[in-house]
C-alpha cells in the first residue's frame, strides 16, 4: 500500500445485528462499525487516497484555488442557512429547515456534479442549490409562501423541492429511465440523476420502489442518502438494524458509505457514483453519515429526544472546522482569507435579508394560478367564489 493510502472496512468488525443497536449511538465513536470512506479527519489530516472493501479507490484532484472554493461554499451556505433561522424566528419566513452540520455532504456532492447531471432535492438541500448556481432568494420564497419555488428546473437542472418523504426518489428514477431511453447513458459524457433523500425516508416505499425500478431497469441513478441520525425525532434504530448503505444489495447494486463531514470524500465518491451511472453500469446507494446540528425544522425542539453531549460529540467533527484546520496544515490559506470569506458570507447573508423582506405578497386569487394549462370550470367556480368572498371585505383589493 503506498504512502498515503488507508484502507477502509476490510478490517472492521462485522455490522451490529438486531440486539446490537444501531452504530450512532456508539459514544464518540469517529468511525461507525464498518468503516467509511474518509479522506479527512476531524483534525483535519488528509489521505491521498483511500480504498473502499470493494476494492475502488477514491481520491480528489484539485488545485489550491479549488479546495479554498469548497471552503468558501460551505462557510456561505452555513451563514445564509444561518440568517433563514433568523428571518423564521422574526416571523418573515413561514418555516426553514435546516442543513447545520450538513455542508459538507452536501457541498461536496454538488460539485461532483457534472453541467448535465439532474438532481431531485428535498426541502434540506440549500448547499446543492447554491453548488448549481440557483440564485439563493429562489428557496426563500417557497418558505415565506409567496411562490411554490422560483427556479427553473430545465435551467439549473435541479428539479423543485419536494415536501412529500421520499417521493423525489421516484421522481429522479422516472427521469433516470427517460435517459436511458434517450440513449444518453454508456459514454462518459452521458447524463446521470441524482435523489437525495434522509435516513428518515429510507423507511418510505417510495424510496425502496425508487431501488427496485431503478435496479430492474439499469437507471443512471445515485440515491444520495444524507444519514443524519434522526427523522424527524426518531433516532436511526428506529429506521434500521444493519447500515443503510447495506440495503443496496438486496435491491442489486452497489451501496458505499461515506463520511458526510468530509466534503473531499463526498465528493470522490458520489462522483464515483455518478460516473457508473453515465456509462451504463447502473444506481449507486450513497450513505452519507452526517449529523443534524441543528433542529429538523424551527418547528422541532431537538432537546425532546437526543442528549446535549451526543451534539457536543459531533460538534468535534464539524465539516468546516475540519476543513480550515486541513487548509492551515497544508498553507492553503492564512488567516486573512478566512476573515475575507466571513465578511464576503455576512454580506451576501445580509444582502439575502434584504431582498426577502421585499418579497411583495401574492395576491389571494393567485392561487388558482397554474393549477391547469386551460382552466376548468370547477376551478373557475372557485375562484369566483373566492373573489365574492374577498369583495365582502371593506377596501378589497384581490
């Protein structure tokens, strides 16, 4: 094995069984049971590359100005995720979920993206809309109730945030297939579909008919698991007695986790996982093991069911704090730098304020808007009665 080099999981022991109890509840544990692909360590000291059980080797190949970039992303979307905590707690957003603790995990996969990639989101996946270039107002107007989502999909190639568990994983599986059957699969400048989706959500059926469609009918697919340990309130035992990524082979494809507090190893491998499924080989399982820093929405009080040391435990591995240490060790940047991407954050953070508190109100009737390209009379009967209602009122104006 060369210098440099790990290995991960072939020496770990065997995954805990029913009575054993899931693998986050081991107490400040680094590595899960089983292993992980990691490129960087809480301390921030980096591997050239590292090689999975599976026998494939990951590795990343950027210059200096790009591993500042990745820094630069999550510190930018960790602050703007920040300042929608803010606005929702000032009354000015209806509700926001969170991705504290998840930047790297989800910056890392999407910059693994190529331009011609399609990714499904949930409602959580900030950093990958910022990753595309979607302009960061876009989100927030879904959250204040003002629109249903203001990017195009065509455009960005990131399909709207969806609400409903799981259901997107359906979604990315139907559009995986179309490509097949566009014959845009088998070169390596082919189209691959991205679905991210919580530990949560692997307990949908949704998420394992999206597995058995995507299997059965070759899908240039990754199924971008981003394992934070809790649905909602429900601890990951609750979800599984093996490690998600373990669920693949019974499905027939390959499952690989990875550390999510490592945005250079989510980046090598859910790259890996793209580049399969463009030349024809089929979906990938990704498991990222992440952690929620954060409450699962502002509507959650996380207190309720998880313990103040278990936060701190993982607040040692924070994907940014990491990051800076790996870029301080490597002279990658000083600490000028850092104090330019904070102020650079807070302005665009500051800037995003501004621009949501102007975000005018709709007007009531709008929402009969776009339900159908021509109408119908039901939803025109509505819609009158909706306008006689709103004429009742002294000073209307619908």
């Amino acid at each position: 094995m060369a210098k440099g080099e790990s290995k991960v999981g072939a020496a770990r022991p065997p995954a805990p069984g029913p009575s054993d109890g899931a693998e986050s509840r081991i107490p400040n544990a680094d590595v899960p049971a089983g292993g992980f692909v990691q490129l960087l360590t809480p301390d921030g000291d980096h591997v050239d590359s590292v090689t999975a059980a599976d026998g494939t080797t990951y590795s990343v190949d950027f210059t200096d100005e790009e591993y500042r970039g990745l820094y630069r992303d999550m510190v930018t979307v960790r602050r703007l995720d920040a300042e929608a905590t803010a606005l929702q707690r000032q009354g000015e957003l209806g509700i926001w979920a969170s991705l504290l603790g998840q930047e790297a995990a989800q910056v890392g996969s999407g910059r693994a993206l190529r331009t011609q990639d399609m990714a499904f989101p949930t409602y959580r996946e900030h950093g990958v809309l910022y990753c595309r270039g979607i302009d960061p107002i876009m989100p927030f107007g879904l959250f204040r109730g003002v629109d249903q989502g203001a990017w195009d999909p065509n455009e960005f190639k990131v399909n709207m945030y969806t609400i409903v568990i799981g259901a997107q994983t359906l979604h990315a599986t139907g559009y995986a297939m179309g490509i097949n059957m566009d014959g845009k699969t088998g070169t390596d400048d082919g189209e691959a579909v991205i679905a991210y989706f919580g530990d949560g959500a692997s307990s949908q059926g949704d998420v394992n008919e999206a597995f058995i469609w995507s299997a059965v009918f070759n899908a240039p697919m990754v199924f971008f698991c981003q394992n934070n340990q809790y649905a909602i309130s429900e601890p990951l035992e609750r979800q599984t007695r093996i490690p998600l990524y373990q669920r693949a082979a019974g499905f027939g494809f390959p499952g690989v986790r990875v550390d999510g507090n490592d945005v250079l190893a989510s980046y090598a491998v859910t790259r890996h996982a793209l580049d399969r499924a463009r030349n024809g080989e089929g979906p990938t399982l990704v498991e990222a093991y992440t952690y929620r820093m954060g409450a699962h929405t502002t509507t959650d009080d996380p207190t309720r069911y998880r313990i103040a040391s278990e936060v701190e435990s993982w607040k040692a591995k924070d994907p940014i704090a990491r990051f800076r240490a790996f870029l301080g060790k490597q002279t990658l940047a000083d600490e000028a730098f850092f104090a330019e991407v904070d102020a650079q954050a807070n302005e665009v953070a500051l800037n995003l304020r501004e621009r949501v508190l102007e975000m005018p109100d709709p007007k009531p009737l709008s929402l009969f808007d776009n339900v159908y390209p021509n109408g119908s009379p039901h939803l025109d009967a509505q819609r009158d009665q909706m306008a006689q209602y709103l004429d009742s009122f002294e000073g209307s104006a619908h």
